[in-house]
C-alpha cells in the first residue's frame, strides 16, 4: 500500500509501518509533507474513480528499474526507513546473463547494505591476474594483495546478485511488467508516470535507474550514450564435474581482438571477447550464431577460449556494443531535474575496461539513499538539494572513471601492430603497476544501520 494513503488516516502520530521482518516508524517531517497538501479525501476519491482508466495510484518514491542500481538503492532506502516502488519492465528478474567483476569498492558497499556475506561464500576469491599475448605466452601476471593488501575481487553471477538484492525487499516492492514509457511534471513538481500498457502512477521522486537506454534520463536532457567502436561477447562456461581454472583473471592481448576469463565459482567461469568493429551491427540473439563468431574470432588463440565457449549453455551467450557518454562539466545536464534523479548506467555508463559499471551503481545507491533519507527524516534539507548535493559528490568520482574506461579500452583495442608489439612487449612486461590503477577501488562506505 502506498505510503501516502497511510499517512492520510493517521495525522496525529507517527505511523508505523512494517516491511518484511522489522517495523519502521515513518519520521514526522516527510509526514508533514505529504499530509498537509492535496492528499487526503479527495486524492483517494481521484484515484479510485481513474483506477477504472488506468490511474494506478500515487507514490512517494518511484525507482524505474529492477537492476543492480534499482535494487540497490531500493534495499539501502528500505534499511534507512524509507520505502520505494521499483518497476520494471521484464516480465521478472533477470535470469540469464554473465557476470560482474567487483572489486573492494563493490563489497564495501554490499557489506553496508547487508548481503556482502551471502555473496561471498558462493563466489571464489580472485588472487591475481595474468596478461598473455595471443599465442598463449605470458607477459605478466599479478598478485592483488602484493598490489594492495585490502584488495577484494570476485566475480559475481549478475543472476545471483540481483535475487540476493530483490530478497531484502517486501515481495510486494518491485512490480514487473511495468514498462515506463512516458513522464510528464505537474504543476506542483510531482511526476506522472505512464507505462507502455497505458497504466498511469503519479510519483513524488522518480529515480531513474533504466540503464543505458534510460526513458529518464532522455526526460532530464541526456544524448544517447555513444558506441565507442568494438563489441564485446560475453558467456558463463559450466563445469558440472569442477572447472579446471586457477582463480586469478587471465586475459589476452591481440591486435584489435582481446579476451579474456575469470573463474566464478568451482563450477562457472566467466569469459569476454572484445573485437572492433566499426558499427554495432545487426542485433543477434542466436546462440549458435553468437558461439560460431566468438569462437572463429580467436580460433587461433590459446585453445582453453574455445573449450569455454563449448561449456557456455545457450541462456548465457551474448553479444553487446560498447557504449559511455561522458559527464562533460557544463554541457552535460545534471544527475537531477527537480525531484527526479539518476543513478548507475541511467546517469554514467562507462565501458567495462575497469569493471567499475556496477560498482560504481552500488556506490552511487548508498550515497543517494542516505541524503534522500537525510532530507526525508530531517526535514532540513529539500529533496531538490539533497539530489543536487548527491549529483556534485558522484561527479568527481563517476566522471573521470568513465574517461579512463574509454582510454584503457582505445589501449587494449589498438590494431596497429607496431604499437601492438610495444604495448605487449614493453608497457605490459616492463611499466604498468597494478597499485596505481586500482587506486579507483578505494571507498569508504558506512554500514548503513537499520532504521526505526
Ligand atoms: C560487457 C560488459 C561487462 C561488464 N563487466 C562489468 C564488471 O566486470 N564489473 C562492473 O562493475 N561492471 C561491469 N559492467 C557494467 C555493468 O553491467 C553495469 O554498469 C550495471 O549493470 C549497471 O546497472 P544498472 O542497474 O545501472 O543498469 P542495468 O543493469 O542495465 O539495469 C537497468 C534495469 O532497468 C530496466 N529498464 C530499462 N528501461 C526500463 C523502462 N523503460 N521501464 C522499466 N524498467 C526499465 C531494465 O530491464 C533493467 O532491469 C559490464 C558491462 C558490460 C556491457
């Protein structure tokens, strides 16, 4: 039930509401708004007569997408006492799919908002990584903790990671098929919200959450994220029996065409294969298809990529064209218009060339979240400041992540082979140091407490 109509029957205390396993009680300054405005009697009487014509209620918070970044700040909203609505548009969670790379950032902010644990007893620690050029040759190989003794990596199932998120929330708190199509602001700031099966919510914030292709983020004023010129497959081989990998990443440098593999856990390795290509190209969904290219692509490569590919099951093998769209200070619109806001892939999306996408969507959760309730619980903040300090605190650290991305990318994509053999034979053996480059992992991140 909508926060909203809660709080129109009860103007004397503060009212408590119950999630799952524990009770919140709702703090008196968001109370306060929206009680003394349009919203008792006669908002309930609008929204029972437009039910019949696809008026499906009003809402305080609206998250736009059931991803990591929807989810994420979906639960760390849910720990401060502070309830949301996510819609999204799939018929349920998204059940196949590959793997995610997180680092300590990513953990730091998943142990805040209390599934660290869980994920980390299902997925292997990853010790280091090692650099090999394509004829299967080392060049280099890495240990994390040498690099930096707090270093955590695993690879995480994005399945596994999205249902261990969902599971923190009320059942009733992410509702599917819900496809926004349209957004129009009223006059008093809220937001209605329209949906590809015509049915219409009005919603106090929206948090844009939508991805790459965000509906949301088109609404605030941003482009199309831009293809930046190669394509990446991606697949989870199985190993029913065990599979056969240390756990460190290995990856494997060629001339426009890289790729690379990374133990999940003792039955699934994740693998990658980048290759340019000066158009995204048609969209292909067929699996036979998609291991066909990906494996004629390195079939001259070290011989455990094709192995791979023949242990990916079908639900797991894709195809997608690499795209960012860089935040360029004073030309690019703001994180938040009014009392709409974006987080993760909506706001920044980056290439993957870090493995920062999803970390930095974690990241960005915890911090919007916790100036949203701030100015919710506070009262001393308006909801338009607190996105507006969350979008100047994300800046800084989303904006150059997604312009290094972009250039280790161009890097590891080159095709020239002169400047391929320096890159493998000198950059690589002799002057790149991993410390440094993962500088970018460092977050601090505050349990976020359980609120009452
Ligand atoms: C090849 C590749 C490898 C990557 N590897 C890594 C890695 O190793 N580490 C890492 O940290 N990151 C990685 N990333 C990046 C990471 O996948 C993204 O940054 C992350 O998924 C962003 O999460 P999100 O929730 O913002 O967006 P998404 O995961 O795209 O979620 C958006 C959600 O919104 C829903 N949605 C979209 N439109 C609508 C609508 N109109 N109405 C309702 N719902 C809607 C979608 O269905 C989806 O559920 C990789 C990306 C790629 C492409």
């Amino acid at each position: 039930m909508p926060l909203l109509f809660l709080n129109s029957y009860n103007l004397s205390t503060p009212s408590l509401f119950r999630f799952r396993n524990t009770t919140y009680r709702q703090h008196r300054t968001w109370l306060t708004i929206q009680t003394r405005s349009k919203i008792k009697g006669s908002s309930l009487s609008i929204t029972r007569a437009q039910k019949a014509d696809g008026f499906d209620g009003k809402e305080d918070i609206v998250i736009v997408g059931a991803g990591i970044a929807g989810l994420a700040t979906a639960v760390s909203l849910h720990r401060l006492g502070v309830r949301s609505l996510v819609l999204e548009q799939a018929p349920s969670l998204r059940t196949g799919g590959t793997s995610l790379t997180l680092f300590k950032n990513g953990w730091r902010v998943l142990d805040a908002i209390g599934v660290g644990s869980d994920l980390r007893s299902q997925f292997l620690e990853i010790q280091g990584m090692v650099v090999k050029s394509e004829d299967g040759s080392e060049l280099r190989s890495f240990r994390f903790k040498d690099e930096d003794e707090s270093q955590e990596v695993r690879a995480v199932e994005r399945r596994i990671l999205l249902e261990t998120l969902a599971n923190k929330l009320p059942s009733e708190a992410v509702r599917f098929s819900s496809r926004l199509a349209k957004m129009e602001q009223t006059e008093n700031g809220e937001t209605f919200l329209e949906l590809v099966d015509g049915r219409r919510l009005l919603a106090k914030i929206v948090i844009g959450c939508d991805g790459i292709r965000s509906p949301v983020a088109k609404w605030i004023g941003f482009s199309e994220p831009r293809y930046v010129g190669y394509c990446a497959f991606r697949g989870l081989g199985f190993y029913d029996n065990g599979q056969p990998f240390e756990p460190r990443v290995t990856y494997v440098y060629g001339r426009g065409l890289r790729a690379g593999y990374v133990p999940v856990s003792p039955s699934k390795v994740y693998w990658f294969i980048c290759f340019n290509s000066q158009s995204p190209g048609p969209k292909i969904t067929d699996p036979f298809v998609l291991k066909k290219q990906a494996k004629e692509l390195v079939k001259n490569w070290p011989s455990e990529l094709q192995s791979l590919i023949d242990a990916t099951p079908d639900e797991t093998v894709s195809i997608t064209p690499l795209v960012d769209r860089w935040l360029w200070p004073a030309i690019s619109p703001n994180a938040s218009k009014g009392k709409v806001v974006l987080v993760g892939d909506a706001w920044h999306p980056m290439t993957p060339n870090l493995g920062q996408g999803a970390c930095c969507a974690l990241e960005d959760s915890v911090v919007l979240a916790r100036k949203l309730a701030d100015a919710i619980n506070s009262g001393t903040l308006s909801i338009e400041d607190a996105f507006r300090s969350y979008g100047s605190e994300r800046w800084p650290r989303v904006f150059p992540l997604t312009v290094r991305a972009n250039l280790v990318g161009s890097l590891l994509q080159w095709e020239n082979p002169v400047a391929c053999s320096v890159r493998n034979n000198l950059v690589i053996p002799k002057l790149v140091r991993l410390g440094p480059i993962l500088e970018h992992t460092n977050f601090d991140c505050e349990p976020l407490l359980y609120r009452e």
